[in-house]
C-alpha cells in the first residue's frame, strides 16, 4: 500500500493492487462544529474475469473482514489526529 495522491489539511488516498484488484482508501479530515471530522471511503475494482468472479462469490465473506480492517485503520490514526490537534490548539 502506497499514498496515492494528498493535499495538505484535506484528504490522502492510499492504493494497493493485489491478486487482481486494485484498491483505494480515500481519508478526508474537515471541520465540523469546531471539531475535526475524519471520513473513509473505499473502493475495489476487480481488473479481469478472474477478480469479478471473485467479487460476486466472496462478497459477503469480505466484506466483515473489510470492516475489521477498516477499523483498525481507524484507530491506528487515531492517536496521530488527536496529537496533532492538540498541537494546533496549544
């Protein structure tokens, strides 16, 4: 996984390609009643046959596991969000 794209104070996309799939996590920060809002979104494209197959048959299966990992992600950021925040309203 890799940045993708970035504009300073808005938003990152993250991109990976693996086992015929390339995927894309957009992290959006923006204000909201005086607080910071963080937003996901992801997306996966299947490239080939093979991958669209896939999709169809292990959708349900992954889209639990998606939601675990997203999670993670999320909490990972966390600490790294509040800190910085910190530092902005010290």
């Amino acid at each position: 996984m890799w940045i993708a794209d970035a504009a300073e104070n808005e938003y990152y996309k993250a991109r990976a390609e693996s086992h015929g799939f390339i995927y894309v996590s957009t992290f959006r920060i923006s204000e909201e009643g005086g607080s910071n809002l963080l937003t996901m979104t992801h997306d996966s494209k299947p490239q080939g046959f093979m991958a669209q197959l896939l999709t169809i048959l292990l959708s349900f299966v992954l889209e639990g596991a998606m939601k675990k990992v997203i999670l993670q992600d999320l909490n990972d950021i966390k600490p790294a969000v509040e800190q910085h925040r910190a530092e902005q309203s010290a």
